[in-house]
C-alpha cells in the first residue's frame, strides 16, 4: 500500500498531458508515478526514465507502460544519462511519441535522480526542453532544481508543481542501487538462450573494443528493442547473444552498450550449454 506524501492527491486531480517528474535519487518520484497510475487509472501511460535502476526492461533501456499494459524498450547502453546522454534524449522523446501516439491522456515521465553538478543540470534542462511537458512535478528543494527550472518558470502553458520530498520516501545507498541494477538483469536473463543474427541486420553506433560480455540489444526499424542481453561473439556476418525471447517484429541492427555485466548474470543451464570459446567471465564495470 502506497501512503501518500503531502500534496500527492491534490496533484492527482490535476495530471494530465505529459507530465514531467522532477528530483533527485530517492525522491519517490516512482512511488508517486504509481500513486497517480493508480488514483487516476485508464489513460495513463508511463515513462520509466533510469537506465540504471529500471523497472521495465533491463538496465541499460528506457521502457514505456502503455495504458493496457503492453510495454516498449529504447537501449542507451549505459546506466546512466552521464555516459549516454544523446541516446538518453532520443530514447525518452520517441518512449513520449509513442504514447501519446497510442491514445494516452497522460504520460507521467519518470526521470532518473541525475540532477547534481553541471552535468546532471544540464542534463535535466535539456530534457525538459526537447520533452516540452505541459506539467513539471519537482519534488524537493534543492539548489539543483532551481537551477533546471528557472529558465522555465515563464514559459507559456507549462505549469510548474513544487512538492516536498516525502517523509516516507527512502533513498537506496549505492550498494543497493548496484544490487537491485543485478537483481533486474537476472531476472531479465532467466529465460535467456543463444540467439544468432546473421546478414539481416546491421551493426550501429558505439562498440567496444573487446565487445564479450558488453550489455547489446536487437533493435526493429523503428528503434525499438526487440531483445537485449549479453554479447557472446561477433563476426563479420554474425553477432551471438545471450538474450531471452524477442518481443514481436522484424530485426533491423544490432547495438552495443557501453557496459560490460559479464556473464555473471546467465543462468547456470544456458552456461553449460555455451561453447567456451564463445564467452570470458568478467565483472560489472
């Protein structure tokens, strides 16, 4: 059961249009995303912004809940805005495209905790520009969000919303950041097998020099995620992933990430199964 912070019910009232969730880690900006999905109901879709703490695909993705349910993956390949911050752009204005394309009254955009430094300053502001929301959420009160919202604060049709960060919201230390990024690409991973692409799709933006055990996704035309898992070989013609079953659609190009999970993550089955020639063990980095 959630409890609401102060403010949350009468925000409920008002939610509509896309609606930006603003503030750092901790906030309770999911919890109150949920709040909202729960109180309004039918016609809200929702954003899932932190590429390293998702709750929709693996890390690494970006992931829209439409109101039926269904869902859709962008990769950024990292698991922060920090390493990838052109890919976390784009993911986050096609995820709003697309769900204001398939009928949603409201989008709630989720955004990940990257508020501090200049980085994550202009990080936020620049996603409010390229995202215009009709609504802005801020939960909190430091430096760092006046900072992203000032240029804001007279723009035509945008309605800034200032709330207090919850007394029952509780911010996860790194450790359990890292062990919840883990335990989220286990789970993606229980029903991975050894999937082999061949000439049909093409080989597209960053990739490592030693690209074994880097997180890699199989993306469709459109950009969307079919699967996503863990790089076992590539060759010319030829890319092997450990990945689970694709969502439905035509693969188009492959794409590396910008970390390396290892294959730590892959069930001990799919292990006894794979040539060892195809993988090396290696750690998160």
């Amino acid at each position: 059961m959630v409890i609401p912070g102060p403010g949350w019910e009468e925000i409920c009232d008002i939610a509509e249009g896309t609606v930006f969730l603003l503030g750092g880690t901790g906030a309770g900006k999911t919890t109150l995303a949920g709040y909202i999905r729960g109180q309004v109901g039918d016609g809200v879709a929702w954003i899932d912004g932190d590429p390293g703490q998702s709750a929709v695909g693996p890390p690494g993705t970006l992931g829209l809940t439409r109101p039926d349910g269904t869902v859709s993956l962008r990769f950024t390949g990292a698991t922060s805005p920090s390493m990838a911050p052109l890919a976390t752009l784009s993911a986050l204005r096609c995820l709003l495209d697309e769900g204001k394309g398939g009928g949603a009254s409201t989008v709630l955009v989720d955004s990940c905790g990257y508020i501090y430094g200049e980085g994550g300053v202009e990080f936020q502001r620049r996603s409010i520009e390229v995202l215009a929301p009709d609504q802005i959420i801020a939960i909190g009160s430091t430096a760092e969000l006046n900072a992203i919202l000032s240029p804001f604060m007279r723009r035509p049709g945008l309605r800034v919303h200032r709330l207090p960060v919850s007394p029952h919201a509780r911010r996860r230390s790194q450790s359990a950041r890292r062990r919840y990024r883990q335990e989220r690409l286990l789970r993606w991973m229980e029903e991975a097998e050894v999937r082999r692409w061949g000439e049909e799709i093409i080989r597209a933006g960053f990739f490592p020099e030693r690209p074994r055990g880097h997180i890699a996704a199989v993306c469709d035309p459109g950009g969307r995620v079919l699967t996503a898992g863990i790089i076992l070989g590539v060759g010319r013609d030829m890319v092997v992933l450990a990945a689970p079953p694709p969502f439905a659609g035509e693969p188009a190009y492959f794409e590396a990430g910008r970390f390396r999970p290892g294959t730590g993550c892959l069930p001990s089955s799919l292990m006894a199964s794979i040539p060892p020639y195809l993988y090396q063990d290696s750690q998160e980095r």
